[in-house]
C-alpha cells in the first residue's frame, strides 16, 4: 500500500488481519483452550500467521477489542524462575522487574534463554503468555501478573502457539492460573518509578526482550530493519517448518500463504487471490473457455444481485441453501425497501431472461456462461480455495430443444472438467452419477468429477454438470413454439467449476519445500537464477548476464513461461528456496562454469533430479521435460490415489477402510434412506462416543461421492453392503470436505 506521496506504508502494508475461527477442532490439541473450557471460560480464536513479537501480533490483532500483553521469562540462578505478564508497553528492565518482585539488591535477573523457555513452559519463542504456566507442571516457575491487566475487560494472548491469538476476559486469568497449580504474585508497576530510557549512554549491554517469550531481540522497529537489513544482503526467508505428514492443515495454511497464493482479510471466509493464483485461475479459465466455445457456449454476464421475489421463485430448490443467502438490506443508513440477495447461483437471475429469450425452436440451443463471483454464506470451518464465503466460477446454462441433446452438452462438459483436473491440474478425478441424496435438488440428474486428497484421506467433488431436465422450465414458465406448431419446454443444463479446483491441485501436490506446480497452470514454469560471485571480474558479470539473457529469450521465443532473477540483493541459495516454495517446475542455474562449457543447470521441482543441457538444444529439452513432469505429477498422484481405492462387500470392513484414508467403492442398494444409515453408522463407529462439531467441515462421516459411470462388474445377486438387500450398483464412498 502507497501513501498519497506514493512511499510504500510499511505497518499497513505488512498487516494481515487474524480470522476468527471455530475453536472446536482445536480444542482437542491444545491444552490452554481446553483449559479455558473446562472452567467455562467464554473466548474468542483467532488464526493469523505466525507472530513471534507484540509488534507482529499487534498487525494481526491489533484491531481487535482488548490489549496485548508482554511476557518475560526470567531467571535468577540463585531465587528462580519467573514468567511476568505485564501490559503491552510496559517499561520492563530487570532492575524494574527486580524491584516489583521484591528479590532485593542483589538479586542477578537475568532473561532466559529459549531452552529454558522451552524445557520449563515447552512453548516456542514468541508463544509465551500466561496461558504456558499450564506446562509447567514440577511448578519451577513463579508466575506475576501486571495489576493493571487485571482491570482490563479482555486480554488477546497467545494459546501456547504463536500463529493464534484467543481473547479472553482478564478476569479469567487468576483462575486459569491457579487451575494450573500456582499461586500468581500481582505487580504494581505504577508503584516503581520507570528506570531512565537506556539509549544515551548504555552501561552494560544487556539483551532486550521480544515480549514473548525469552531473550530475543525486539521485534518492533529494530527488527524490522535488521529484517529488512538481512534481506538486502540476501539474508533469512521464513522455511515451511510443519511437515505435510504431520499437520496437513497448518502445512497447507503455510504453504499458499509462503508462496504468495493467498493473504488474509478481515472478514472471515474471505481471502485474497494473489498474481500468482490468480494466474493460475487465469490459465484455467483460458484452456476451459476455449472448449466451450468450441461447443457453441457464449459468454455473458448477469446482474450480481438477485430481489427476493426472483430468488423465492423457486422455493423448493432455494430453501435447503436459504441460510447461505447474504443480504443488502441498506444503503447508507436507510433501509432498502426490499432486502436484496447478492447472488449464490444464477438460475433465478438468468432463466427469468430465458423465458424473454426462448420463443421459438430457432432460438434453441441457447447456450451461455458467465465467469464471475458468487457469495455463499458459509458456517462451515473456511479454508481457502476450498470453502470461502467469496469464490470465483463459470456457471454455464444451457437450453435444448430435446433430451438427448441436453444429456450431450452435460457429459461434454463433464469430459472437460475431468481435463481441467488431469490433463491441467495433473490430478486424477472419478466421473459419476450423485446419488438422489446428494444431488442437485432442482435439477434431474446431477454429474460430477470426485478427486481425491492423499495428504488428509478426504475426497472433494471437483465439478458437477447438471441435467435440470424441463423442472426449472417449469418453474420459469419457458415455453416455446416447436418444428410441429405446438407448445414445447426446453431441456436445461447447468455446470460450474470453481476456484476450489486450485487448492485441490496445491493439496495433491505440494511436499515439505512448498508449492509443486503442474507446468501447464505454473505462472511461470522456469526461473533462471545466474551464479554472480563478488569475486567474479566485471567482464564475466557481464559476460554470464548476457548469457542469462540470451537463454531467456530462446525459452520466451519457445513460448516457455521464463523469469530471470537476477536481483543482486539475494543469494542463490535464497532463490532457490523462494522459487522452490513458488512450486516453479524448472530452475536453471546459470554459474561461470556453464558459460564456460555453454551449458546450464536445470533442475526440477517435482522430484529434485538435476541435469546439464547444452545451450543449443536447452528449448527443446526444457518443453520435453515439462510434459514429462506434468505427466509424472499426474502419475504419482494417480497411485497414491490407486493405492487408497479399495472395494468393500461386507460393513465389517467400511469404516476401517475409511479409517484407513481409504475411498470404499461398495454394492449398494442406493436408496436414501440406507444412505442416511450409513451416514449415521460410520459417524458413530467412528467417533466412539465422542461428540462432532456440528461446524466441522470435515466429518468422520462417509458421504456417497458418486455412482462411478465406470462400474465394475456387479454379478445377479450380489448383496448391498449395509443393507443386505440385492445391489443395483458400486456406490464411491468416502470422508470428504
Ligand atoms: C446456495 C445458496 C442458494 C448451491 C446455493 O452447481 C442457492 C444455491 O442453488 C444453489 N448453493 N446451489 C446449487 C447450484 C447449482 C448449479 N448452479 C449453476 C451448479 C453449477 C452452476
């Protein structure tokens, strides 16, 4: 962000709102929030990237009700240890905190170090507060509090991690703490005089303290430049430090927030898409658009706003998705005569035009999408790309004079979203039918692509394409005058693929370093880093500059997606680690040597393998291997998925399946009311007792994600596996999102 001089803002620029999350799947990891429920405490989480100081938490929660607290962990070899919580600007020197804590003149306070921090309250640096004394169970620790925190209404402090911030009542602090066996010793700093600012003539170089935790530098101002300086001289850049296997959730949240995919806003469920998702999102909508075109699809594009009369048209459909519907109800302070719904879908804001449109069987087929934005309200946990209360889509709505020519389009459509997945994406999708439980209830049959997720187990329905049959016809009263002479409704379709579709590709590929990116949507698909030593002479900067350029032009010339970093404040090893969690395909190392020998470098993202290619056939070989790793991508995503499809004939052996990550193919009787059986049988299998948030996005619950079109043999008398009455197919179950 600019100020009006155009100087770059950096505290707003830096600033990224928490967002406020459903404490329930965290309250079963985290001791402090369990804690705090088991005493009835009311509090509020919030998720934010990691902040290791009160500067940095400041720019995630700054905005909230409530203040910020200082915690020091300090040390005296002689008297002890000693955690103080104090008001976020607090003066806390050692003399001052010597003092406030009665250790007398000789007392020798020193800031502990993070394994002292580490070995007593087992948190990390800058995710201390006073929520850690739970840790300390052998009560090595005298815990003191600022008097003046105690007055606050609420206190936002760290849950024993710092990339959340939970808001509190200060009142519960003194019980929290004695809960967790101590007995806290309250401060009054407004009755010690603040020692004098140590910046004139400073005595004794004596370590600051970050706030949070144990002896670090500060993190305000003088961090920010030391940052900034370390940057400059190609200094530190912030690792993925949470393996894929370990916490799926917080490894994904690390890498599209590390590889400039996503940022957060300030409303919940909303997310910005970066240049580099955006692109991506870019490159599938220009493949996809293309091939409808081909189809005979044209765009349009249709008002945002649905009024109530239109979107209540078709109650029957609407009404299960009622709660999701945002309303406009003002503008400025006066209320709007009729509150208007901001679109879910567009069905109530086109087909009323379709009615306009449609008189004759010259006007059919009518054949329109639009690429736009739709708000759904979602209560549901969000995650970004895969459940946003704002995402991007194509909606596609067409008319047809006759069936069968309806049912075309909706397999047409469905064969190009099961390309978008494989052959863009490189992630294999399952095509098939939704049982009458899941699909689209105004519609006649709802089609769908299923992809599977190795990392979490989940599956995800990629895309679906509708056949509405003649029901929203009906509803819209669209006749028209057919070949023959008489009255005729057409036969609809309706199609859509979102955004989602990204984090499904960054979830089944992406490895401990970050992004992996299919060349085909990579924004860019290869970096070229040149190797410039200080000690090089003048000349042979030159020299291997021109030539990085010139293997540049040759790539763009191929029409390869190229970038050459040749940014003199970072190292190589720096690039590297930026552009391996940016997920590039191909990096190309340009050094002294290679200039030398006219090769270059190259190596892949997907699987770490390196090679040298001679300048002369570096296009051709570069495009060779591009396909080769988009389809190796493809491969490997496809076994691991192989791997955990399993066919399941008896219930004994379901939810240990799904519990094994599985995706259960089945015999099934396909009636809803087995299928609500087994919905209910495997949460409670699952769960043992325990209870589910209803809130959860991510049930132990099996879902049918499909009737495979692809069935496997199913012999006359083949039982169904919950219900033991005969079988009328293989049903695709799973966990999904
Ligand atoms: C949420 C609120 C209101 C889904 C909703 O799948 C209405 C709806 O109609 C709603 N969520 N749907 C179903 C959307 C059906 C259909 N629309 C065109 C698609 C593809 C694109």
């Amino acid at each position: 962000m600019a100020d009006a001089s155009g100087v770059a803002s950096l505290s707003l620029q830096d600033k990224e709102p928490a967002v406020e999350m459903a404490a329930g799947a965290e309250v079963g990891e985290n001791a402090s929030l369990a804690k705090l429920q088991e005493l009835n405490v009311a509090f509020k989480l919030y998720q934010h990237p990691e902040a290791t100081t009160i500067d940095e938490q400041a720019q995630h929660v700054g905005h909230l009700p409530g203040v910020l607290t200082k915690n020091l962990l300090l040390r005296d070899k002689k008297i002890g240890t000693f955690l103080v919580t104090a008001l976020h600007d607090r003066t806390t020197d050692t003399k001052t905190l010597a003092k406030l804590l009665k250790l007398g003149g000789k007392a020798n306070l020193r800031f502990a170090d993070e394994e002292t921090l580490e070995s007593l309250l087992k948190v990390k640096r800058g995710a201390v507060s006073a929520l850690a004394v739970l840790n300390d169970t052998e009560n090595a620790v005298t815990f003191a509090i600022d008097k003046a925190l105690l007055e606050q209404p609420t206190i936002n402090l760290h849950p024993l991690r710092n990339d959340r911030t939970v808001s509190i009542p200060a009142t519960a602090i003194l019980a929290y703490v004695k809960a967790a066996g101590h007995e806290p010793v309250v401060l009054d700093f407004d009755s010690v005089p603040a020692a004098a600012p140590a910046a004139a003539a400073p005595a004794k170089k004596e370590k600051k303290s970050s706030g949070n935790g144990g002896g670090e530098e500060d993190g305000g101002a003088a961090a920010a430049a030391k940052k900034a300086a370390a940057a400059a001289s190609g200094g530190t850049l912030l690792g993925i430090d949470v393996s894929k296997k370990d916490n799926f959730a917080l490894w994904y949240t690390r890498v599209i927030t590390y590889s400039e995919m996503i940022d957060y806003y300030d409303i919940s469920g909303c997310y910005i898409l970066r240049p580099w998702a955006y692109s991506m999102w870019e490159s599938i909508q220009r493949w996809f658009d293309a091939e409808i075109k081909e189809l005979g699809v044209e765009n349009a594009y249709f008002p945002l706003f649905v009024s109530k009369a239109a979107l209540e048209k078709e109650k029957d459909h609407v009404e299960g998705f009622a709660p999701e519907v945002a309303w406009v109800t003002k503008s400025g302070d006066t209320d709007l005569p009729e509150p208007i719904a901001v679109r879910p879908t567009s069905e109530t804001i086109m087909y009323p035009l379709y009615k306009k449109w449609i008189r004759s069987h010259r006007d059919l087929p009518l054949c329109l999408n639009q690429w736009s934005n739709v708000v759904r309200w979602e209560f549901k946990d969000p995650t970004p790309f895969l459940r946003s209360r704002e995402f991007l889509w194509q909606e596609g709505h067409t008319a047809h004079a006759s069936y069968d020519e309806s049912q075309k389009m909706v397999r047409d459509i469905l064969d190009l979203y099961k390309q978008v997945y494989e052959d863009l994406l490189a992630v294999p999708v399952i095509q098939g039918r939704k049982t009458e439980m899941e699909r689209f209830p105004g519609g006649h049959i709802t089609t769908t692509v299923e992809a599977y997720i190795y990392g979490s187990g989940r599956s995800i329905q990629g895309a679906t394409s509708h056949n509405l049959g003649q029901n929203f016809g009906k509803m819209f009263d669209i006749q028209y005058e057919d070949k023959a002479g008489g009255h005729a409704i057409p036969w609809q379709t309706s199609w859509g693929i979102t955004t989602r579709s990204i984090g499904v590709m960054v979830m089944a590929h992406g490895d401990d370093k970050g992004l992996v990116l299919p060349p085909r949507v990579a924004p860019k698909q290869v970096v070229v880093i040149p190797i410039v030593k200080a000690s090089l002479s003048a000349e042979k900067k030159e020299a291997l500059q021109a030539y990085a350029l010139r293997l540049v032009a040759c790539l763009k010339g191929g029409k390869v997606r190229v970038h050459l970093d040749d940014r003199d404040n970072y190292t190589p090893g720096w690039k590297y680690n930026h552009w391996e969690q940016k997920g590039v395909p191909l990096r190309m190392e340009v050094g002294p040597l290679d200039l030398e020998k006219g090769t270059v470098r190259v190596v892949r993202r997907d699987d770490g393998s390196m090679e040298d290619m001679a300048e002369g056939v570096v296009v051709e070989t570069v495009l060779q291997r591009l396909e080769q790793i988009q389809k190796d991508m493809f491969e490997r995503c496809k076994a691991q998925r192989d791997e955990k499809l399993v066919q399941v004939t008896e219930w004994k052996d379901f939810v240990p399946a799904l519990e094994r990550k599985c995706i259960v193919l089945t015999p099934f009787v396909n009636e809803t009311e087995w299928e609500e059986e087994v919905k209910r049988k495997s949460r409670e299998e699952a769960l043992a007792g325990e209870a589910e948030d209803d809130r959860t996005a991510t049930s132990v619950a099996a879902k049918t994600l499909c009737i495979p079109f692809d069935q496997p043999e199913l012999p006359a008398g083949t039982k169904c596996f919950v219900s033991g009455k005969e079988a009328t197919c293989w049903v695709l179950w799973g966990r999904s999102y």
